[in-house]
C-alpha cells in the first residue's frame, strides 16, 4: 500500500512538472484549513481543465507555512501546485501547493483573548499566535474575550482593531460566549419569542388512536425533551409483533415558511455546548411538543411487522397518530435490568414483559442488520466535560459509551429512517437523505501505513466492510484500542445530507434519511413537513430547494460540532489547570503518537485529549530518527504505540495543549 500511493503521489508530481514546463500549471480551488504549525491542507472542491487532482479522489494538498500568504484557515482560496523537489521531506505528504488567491473570507472578524503588551490570541489556536492590536479598546482589558477586525501591515504582519468587547476568558460563561461569537451561533431564544411559540396552534390531520398501545420513552436520565418513543404489540398472528416507532409530529406545530421554521432553519441543528443548551426551537414549545408520560401526543409513527422467531421485518406502514405514553425509562435503568435482569419495585409486570420483549427483539435486528448490511462500529468511548451553568463551574469529566440499552433505541430509530428513506423514493417524494462516502483509499493506505509502523497492525482492505470489522474486532483491548479507531474514524469522510439517495459507507445502507429527531435537526423536520404535505395533498418543496438544504445543513452540522469540541478541549484544559493547582494525584497513562522535532504528542485516554511532552524534559539525549526518538548514548526509544506514564505539568493555553513530563520526573 505504501508502495502505491508513493507511485500515486509520484505520478501527480510529474504531471504538475511536465504541465508547469509546458508553461500550464495545475491549478485547485478549496478551503484551507490550517494546522497550528502554520502549514495547511486543501481538498479540491471540483474539477476544472487545469486541474489533475479531481475532488473525488479527496487527495489533501500540503500548503508549507512560506505558501499560506494572507490566507487564513477556513478561506476559500485559489492555488497552484507545485514541482516535485526530490528528497525535500514535505513531499512525502502528497502534492504540495501554494495559495496564490483568497476567493473568499471565512469571517470578517475573529474572536481573541486581549493579552498584556498590546496583543490579543486568537480562540482559533488555527490562526496567526499574536495579533497586534491598534485603536481604542472599547472597554475591553486584559483577560477578555474580544471581537478583531483583521488586517495586514505592510510586512505582511497581522493587525487587529478591537470591535467589540464578548466577555472575561477563564470564567465558563464568557468563555461558552466566545466560542458562540467565533462560531456564529445563534443565541438563545427569547422570553417574548418563547410566549409566541407557546400560542401556536397545531394544524389538524386524521389520526389513528393509538392510546391503547403500550408505549416507552427512553432516554438519559437528565433529558428535558422527549421526541421519539417506542411500543411493541402483538402482530397480525401469533408469530410476529408489531413494532412501533412514535415521534413527535413536530410538522403539526412548525409550518413550512412560518416564522419558527424560518428560526430553525437558521439554526438548523439544536447546538449543545458543554454546560449550554441552544435548542433549535423554543424551549417551551419543545416542551409542549414532547411525549411526556400520562399525556396525550400527537406522535408521526412508523409501524413494522416483525417475525417474532427471526426478527425479519415483514412489512411496514406510517401513520399520524395519538398516543400516550404509559413510562419514561432512562438508559442507566434500562441497562441495569438488561444486565441482571431486576428491576426497580415501581415497574409493572407489563412493563418489564414488554421491555424483555423489545430487548430480544431488538438484538435479532441488529443481528440481521449486520447479516445484510456488514455496518462499521467504531466504539469509541466520548469524554464529555460536566459543566454547570448557574455556578460557572466545571465539576468534572465523564465518560460516554454506547452499551445495549442506548443500541435498543438506536436499532429502532434506524429502522425507522430507512422505512422513511425508501417511501420517499418509491413515492417520488423530494426528501434530505444522509449519505456517507466511501473511504478515499489514499486515506485508508496513510492509516494502514500509520498503524502498521506504529503498532505492527495489518488491517486489510478497509474499503471493504467485512475486513475492516474483521479489523476493529482484532483490535486489543488495551490503551491502544481507542487510537486505532481515533485514527480510522478520522480516515473517514464525515456523512452530510443530499437531496438524492446514496451510499451511506458506514452503515451500509443505500436509501437513508433522518426522521426521529424533528425537534433537534432541520433536515429531519424538513421529511416531516414534506410528508406532511403529501399525506395533506399539498404542494411539496422541490428538489432543487432541499438541494440547497442539504448543503446548508451538513455545513451547518459541521460548523456546531467545531464549535462543541472547541468548547470541550478549553474546558477540558481549564478542568486540568483546577486539579494541577488544587495538588493530589495527576499521574496518567498515555499512548504515543506523534514524534516531532519538538517533542512527543501523546494521546490520554482517560482526559480524551492529546498532550504534549516537551524534548527538553526526555533526559538522556534523545535524537529523532524517522518516526522515532532514541537515545544517544542508551537503549531507550519512544516510537507511535508505545506506552507512557506521565505527570502534568502545566496548561499551555496559547497553544492549546496539556503539557507532561514523564512520571518519574
């Protein structure tokens, strides 16, 4: 594989030097998105004949820091690519370009921490270190979240002119402000926009009661909406059940044009934040829309007929419905009954029959799902940061992983959307579908390379489904696991909405949507409006206008999880600056996986984060030589994939690391 995609890289090399020669250079058009070395990477959006490098093979083109120019990371820019220069370490990175144009700014202004010596440091740690500031500061001091308008000097050196003072860094309110500002997040909204959302009255359709229907929510124990809930009944005949998936029919609230779907289109996604919720819709008519336990709801369900021996699904059928939900379940409880089988004393009969019923059925689903569609797992345990809001406090870190009873309502849900995604298409009905691109294999031979020569690993063909489960099965079950599948996940594309059906890469399936979230996602309340007019006979958006939806929203998407890992990585550092000055414990272990000139990066399971280990602090005289550290005149070598122990030392807030030295230090 590393063979190939040398010939590969090799090839585009030549083919930019025999067009440069013939006076023709290969010109690409992309975003730039920037590493903190000052260096960067383009993926080209499209075609053009100049071009050699088409934006389907998904081939990055390595910027070097002296060929960024003005241009900053996020800007559409224009480039050129440049001639092999044989033995130069940047060209076994791939094709190697400059920027030669900014078609487009990312941002006008940016959002920094106003710092002494008249200089501010960019919140995007992407962008240039310190900025010079000129003018007035408009109330802003040292230790505040400023707004920059950003220009360059004549030396080509950054400046900036405060426009407007956000809020004090350090303290979580300010900062959860500032990454909202630099990432233009709509705010909360208001206590008048919340009373008129409260009056809205709800459109009316035939529905089908549903009351008698034994029906579940379950969902985390602290969760304030409740979208999506569950009931199981028994079939047609005594060999299958009848499965239904009930979610709120948020289209009977929110008009296609009305004034909240215009809000929420804006915001297309509900944006959670550590310690900040900014729902899509009004909080109170999110509320009211919820199917709470003992109320009546107006529920858009999808109903499957189930064979109870195998778990086939036999045949499916959507409906307007009411139903009302008989228990509110949380994962923590539902778990526990799953994994001893007890239950708490207040739980029917009924209840834990019903939900030992949906537990076995759920499995022979997700059984026959892996059968037909060979869907790739990945599972990575999440480090979420415990904030809360009315303290400005962060109380801790907590760990997320996804066990059988969040996998129970993930089996339905999917169930669900693939119905939805194939009515859509059998009836013609314009729709958003979730897509998934299959894997760029020059990715994939980087990622094989790269755990290969750091882990001994040989994953296969990861372009196939089967070996790479085969893969992440044969994985150990140790530190290193998480950065294997750290890795692999970042080797693939994000999924992103389209008009049009397709490849959904990681599940396997071809004819995807979303539809069990209309309360939190755009595109899901988009189907549910969509269906809603076609069950109504009314007029259906075009094509055309969810094509540009589709784009809007997975930029959108995007553009809200940058925001949360902002937020998490800041308020992870801060978490660790709290512990370093309160004393006590704070030895980790760590696995590496990077080896720079400057140090080690190392990854800390346990923080979820990557830290930095300082080449100063590896006493003994430490060469680099290849991927590797070793010591001049001893036996030790620190290489990717191996283990580490270390102790913070200190936050690096400028850079945005978490500084070790070895434990022993």
């Amino acid at each position: 594989m590393k063979k190939e995609r040398k010939k590969h890289l090799r090839r585009l090399a030549e083919r930019a030097e025999k067009r440069r020669s013939g006076g023709r250079t290969i010109k690409f058009e992309g975003v730039l998105k920037m590493a903190q070395g000052g260096f960067g990477f383009v993926t080209p959006e499209s075609e053009n004949p100049e071009s050699s490098v088409p934006a389907a093979t998904q081939e990055d083109i390595f910027i070097p820091a002296k060929f960024v120019g003005d241009a900053l990371d996020g800007d559409r820019v224009k480039g050129e690519i440049l001639p092999p220069r044989p033995g130069h370490p940047d060209d076994n990175r791939g094709p190697v370009g400059r920027i030669i144009a900014v078609l487009s700014r990312e941002k006008q202004e940016i959002v920094a921490e106003l710092l002494a010596g008249n200089v501010a440091r960019p919140l995007n740690p992407r962008l240039p270190d310190d900025i010079r500031l000129c003018g007035p500061r408009k109330g802003a001091g040292r230790g505040d979240w400023i707004k920059l308008k950003l220009r360059q000097d004549e030396d080509g050196s950054w400046l900036g002119t405060v426009a407007g003072k956000i809020g004090k860094a350090g303290v979580l309110s300010g900062d959860l402000d500032a990454v909202m500002a630099q990432y233009d997040i709509p705010p909360r909204y208001s206590e008048a926009d919340d009373a008129e959302a409260l009056a809205v009255v709800p459109r009316e359709i035939a529905r089908e009661d549903c009351t008698p229907l034994f029906a579940l929510t379950i969902d985390p124990f602290d969760a304030k909406d409740f979208d999506d809930a569950i009931s199981l009944a028994p079939g047609q005949s005594a060999a299958t059940l009848q499965l239904g998936v009930h979610i709120a029919d948020v289209a009977a609230y929110i008009a296609p044009k009305s004034k909240f779907d215009r809000s929420a289109e804006l915001r297309g996604f509900s944006c959670y934040l550590p310690g900040r919720t900014l729902p899509m819709l009004p909080p109170g008519l999110t509320a009211r829309i919820s199917m709470r336990a003992g109320e009546l709801s107006a529920a858009h369900s999808v109903f499957f007929e189930i064979e109870r021996a195998t778990g086939r699904i036999l045949s499916t059928r959507r409906s307007h419905t009411t139903i009302r939900v008989d228990h509110r379940l949380n994962y923590d409880e539902v778990q526990d009954f799953i994994d001893t089988g007890t239950a708490p004393a207040q739980w029917s009969e009924q209840l834990k029959s019903s939900l030992k019923d949906l537990v076995e059925l759920t499995r022979k689903l997700r059984h026959n799902r892996f059968e037909q569609e060979k869907f790739i797992d990945l599972p990575l345990p999440e480090i979420r940061v415990l904030c809360d809001e009315n303290a400005d406090s962060i109380s801790g870190l907590s760990v997320k992983t996804s066990r059988e009873a969040e996998q129970l309502v993930e089996e339905c849900m999917l169930a669900a959307n693939s119905a939805v995604g194939a009515e859509l298409t059998s009836r013609g009905i314009a729709g958003i579908f979730r897509v998934h691109a299959e894997p760029s294999p020059d990715k994939l031979t980087e990622f094989s390379d790269l755990v290969h020569e750091a882990f001994g690993l040989i994953p296969g063909n990861l372009g196939d489904r089967d070996e790479c489960n085969r893969f992440i099965a044969s994985l150990p079950d140790d530190p290193r696991r998480p950065v294997v599948l750290s890795w692999l996940l970042r080797a693939m594309p994000r999924a992103e909405y389209a008009a049009k059906a397709s490849l959904h890469f990681a599940l396997g399936k071809t004819c995807y949507c979303h539809f069990t979230s209309p309360i939190r996602r755009y595109p899901d309340l988009l189907v549910h409006q969509q269906l809603w007019n076609y069950d109504t006979k009314v007029r259906t958006r075009s094509i055309a206008t969810l094509e540009r939806a589709a784009v809007r929203t997975s930029d959108q998407e995007a553009n809200n999880d940058a925001a949360y890992y902002a937020a998490t990585d800041r308020f992870k550092l801060r978490y660790l600056e709290e512990k370093l000055e309160a004393g006590g414990d704070n030895m980790y272990e760590a696995v590496i996986t990077r080896v720079m000139n400057s140090g080690l990066q190392v990854d800390v399971g346990e923080l979820g984060l990557y830290g930095f280990v300082p080449l100063e602090q590896l006493h003994g005289g430490f060469r680099r030589g290849g991927r590797s550290l070793r010591q001049e005149h001893g036996d030790i070598v620190y290489k990717p994939g191996n283990y580490i122990y270390l102790r913070l030392a200190r936050i690096d807030f400028a850079r945005g690391n978490a500084v070790f030295v070895p434990a022993g230090r």
